[in-house]
C-alpha cells in the first residue's frame, strides 16, 4: 500500500472517530423540526438542518458539508448562527453538500429515476443499496449475510446503505435490531437512507401515486420517519429515496427543501438492469423481490475472484459522491 493511500485511511479514521453520532437515548423527542443553521466550534463548520428537544435538552441533526456524514449533537456544543434554505445553497456553493443537491435537481423533471443514480464511475465496484418498504415478509437476511461473506477479508466493516420506511421499522423491530447488530459488531456500516414513513402505493397511474397522491402530507413522511429511525438508534442520513423512485419537479424541490438529496438507481436488479463500474445498485430486502435477491447472489458469485483481489469493491455512498462532486 503507497504511503498516500495509508495516509489517507489515517485521516478517515480519525475523522470517523470525531464525527461518531452521539449515543443517546432519544425516545422522548419533542418539537422536531426543519431548522437550517450554521454551527461552528473549534474545529468543526456545520450544517444543522433539523432541531429537537429530548428529556428538556436541545439537540441537532448536523451534516458535514464535504463528507456528507451526518450526527446528533447537544445544540449547547456550537456557536449558532440561523439560516434558510437559500442562504446554506449560498454560503456552500461550492461544498459536495450543495453540488450533490444540483446534480440531483438536474434530474428532477423526470416522472421516474430522479436523483443521483450514479457515484465514483472511474472505480471498480459499486454503491449497494437495498430498499425496505413495507412488507408483511421477514428481512432477506441472506443478502447482508453474503456481503459480510464475500468481503470479510478485504473490507470490513463492508458499507451498503438502507432506505428504510416507517411502517417497516413498526412491523419488523427484531429484524431491524440484527442489522443494528451487525453495524455494532462492525460487520456491516449502514448508511440510514430516508424511505418515507407510509410508503403509501395505490393503483392510480405514476402521476398519482406514491408521494404524488393526493393529499401527500410530506412532514408526515419526512419528519415523522427521521423521528422513528432516532428513537431506533438510527442516525438519518442526508439522503432520501423516493418510494418506487417516482417524483416530478414540484416535490423534488420540496424534498431538497427539507436539505435532503434525492438518491435513485442506475442499476435495479429485478429490472434486469445491469450495474456497471460506479453504480448505485437497488434490491430489496423486505422479502417482495425474490429476483432482485437471487440476482444480487449471482453477481457477487461472478465477482468472487475480483472480490479477493480488491478489483471490485462495496463504496460508501456518503465517500462516492465527495469524491464524484471534491
């Protein structure tokens, strides 16, 4: 390994380790809201986009603006200075923050696939992320399993990011505490991607349904989901999946409001799409796509040998786009 790449994995590390969410008992949340600040400390410059008080203290959701990794703090631990929406596109103009969000928007016009579908297409390897809308069906455990198998030796803990639901966490909280487990026990580092909380289908065309139904009450699925993964342990990202990757301009404006970045896919397995270097992978794991899963299976078997050799390889989301958007 060069001196440069080590160096680099030093500086991670030690980044890792100063911007570790909080470990906090969040189960009494109050006043939870979108509040776009600017906090600033010795050696951090922040962006608060949520606030909230928890057992009478006040707490925020920050984002690292070149990271993209978010934490919960004690608002007591920065100097505060309140913004808008406007002024954070503004102050942050040239930050991976600001450029992810106008790479997104670029694609906002379309009714499906709006967002980032792609990260890092110069590396080999890709971006798996893995959908769990709401399901009367156990967790396809196999799937993280199979990555914590197939890249125990050469990455551990192996990143994969989670777009979870609401109604999914409600239904599921013993799946949902074995793959907090595997994140405790650094088999696996999860990325918590926002999938709203209802997750609301129905049979109406694609220009009325899922987020685009009538009488959508997007706080509901925004913030009342960001609420549920804290009072779970999960740390929200600042990423955010449309529920079948359905949207148009109008609610892809919205949902950047709330300071998230749309995340589709370039590369939905059940689909037949075929990932290609850089690709953010989508399957699901909430036991409604038996193809998607065995798809997934069969790729990672085809990629064995490069696997070993470090010549295909899981990326974190949150480090694919700084190094698509530095």
């Amino acid at each position: 390994m060069s001196l440069s790449k080590i160096s680099t994995l030093s500086f991670v590390l030690l980044f890792l380790l100063s911007f570790r969410p909080l470990a906090q008992n969040l189960t009494e949340i109050k006043r939870y809201k979108v509040n776009f600040e600017l906090a600033t400390n010795a050696s951090e410059k922040l962006i608060v986009t949520r606030s909230f008080t928890n057992n009478k203290q006040k707490y925020l959701l920050l984002t690292n603006p070149e990271t993209l990794y978010t934490k919960v703090d004690l608002a007591s631990n920065y100097t505060l200075t309140s913004l808008d929406y406007s002024n954070v596109l503004a102050i942050f103009k040239n930050s991976v923050y600001v450029k992810a969000l106008d790479a997104a928007s670029a694609r906002s016009t379309q009714l499906q696939n709006a967002g980032i579908d792609h990260a890092i297409p110069d590396e080999k390897g890709i971006v798996l992320t893995i959908d769990l809308c709401p399901s009367h069906k156990p967790l396809d455990r196999i799937i993280f399993q199979s990555v914590f198998d197939e890249f125990i030796k050469t990455e551990k803990p192996a990143p994969l990011a989670v777009s979870v639901s609401g109604k999914w966490m409600l239904k599921h909280p013993d799946d949902l505490n074995w793959l907090k487990s595997l994140v405790e026990k650094r088999a696996l580092n999860i990325t918590w991607i926002n999938h709203t909380y209802n997750h609301e289908v129905n049979n109406l065309p694609l220009v009325e349904n899922f987020l685009l139904a009538p009488g959508t009450n997007l706080d509901v699925e925004v913030l009342e989901n960001e609420k549920l993964m804290l009072k779970n342990g999960l740390i929200p990202s600042v990423f955010f999946r449309f529920p079948g990757l359905v949207s148009d301009k109008t609610i892809v404006q919205k949902i950047e409001a709330y300071g998230l970045i749309p995340i589709d896919s370039d590369a939905w397995l059940a689909k037949g799409q075929q990932p290609n270097a850089g690709s953010i992978v989508l399957i699901h794991g909430n036991g409604n796509e038996e193809i998607g899963v065995k798809d997934f299976i069969r790729l990672l078997k085809t990629k064995q040998a490069n696997v070993k050799n470090k010549q295909w390889l899981l990326f974190d989301l949150r480090q694919g786009l700084e190094k698509e958007f530095e």
